[in-house]
C-alpha cells in the first residue's frame, strides 16, 4: 500500500490485514516521503497507489508481472491526474483503468452496502 491517507491508504490497509476464513494477507504501508519507498513495492505482488501525487508510482518501481491497483488521483485544474504512470502497463501483470477504474467500483459497493442496510432495517 503506497500512501497512508484517511481516505483510502490506512482504511483499506486496516481492511487487508483482518484475518478472515478465507483470506489472509501480509500488507506494507509505506508513506510516500520516505528515503526509498521504492524497494517496498518492488518486491510486491500487488500495489495499491493511494498518495495523490500524479505519476508517482512509475515502471522502475514495480516487479514485472505485478497487479496494480489506482486508487490515488489529483485535480489540477479540469484535469484528473492519477498517481500510477501510464508507462506502468508494460511492466504489470495487472493493471486497473488509471482514471476511472476504482472509483465507480467505490459507489457501486457504496449502493449495495446502502441497500443492504436498508433491507436489514425493514426486515429483521
């Protein structure tokens, strides 16, 4: 997990890290302001970019073959800039749309969490 952040860094890193029947998962938060974050995602499977700086995460940063996940954008101006580069997609296994891939998923799952919460108020 590149970037430690209310939004999305820490809450989603929390999320990983509870130990579930079904799944269990070694997560690394590295803030990005640290001497060499890069050697953290280097060595991942996975890389979740939540800083907010465009074009932080860039090739050299990530194993080949690794699935990398978005989720940090900043608006300069009208234009949305995410933080993975563009230039990552030769290297990854794995890549979610730069602009436009977590944040719809985001409020879909909002919805249904909604719906479901509603259905639970109605029918106990």
């Amino acid at each position: 997990m590149l970037g430690r952040g209310t939004t999305l860094g820490r809450p989603l890193a929390m999320l990983l890290t509870q130990k579930r029947a079904t799944a269990d998962a070694a997560v690394t938060v590295v803030h990005s302001g640290i001497p060499n974050w890069a050697r953290h995602t280097r060595r991942a499977d996975i890389v979740i970019a939540a800083v907010g700086v465009p074009g932080i995460l860039r090739p050299e940063h990530i194993r080949p073959g690794a699935v990398i996940v978005g989720g940090g954008v900043r608006y300069e101006g009208r234009r949305l800039l995410p933080d993975v580069d563009e230039a990552c997609e030769t290297v990854a296994g794995a890549i979610t749309p730069r602009v436009g891939g977590v944040g719809p998923t985001t409020v879909a799952m909002l919805f249904r969490n909604a719906v479901a919460l509603a259905e639970q108020a109605t029918h106990p």
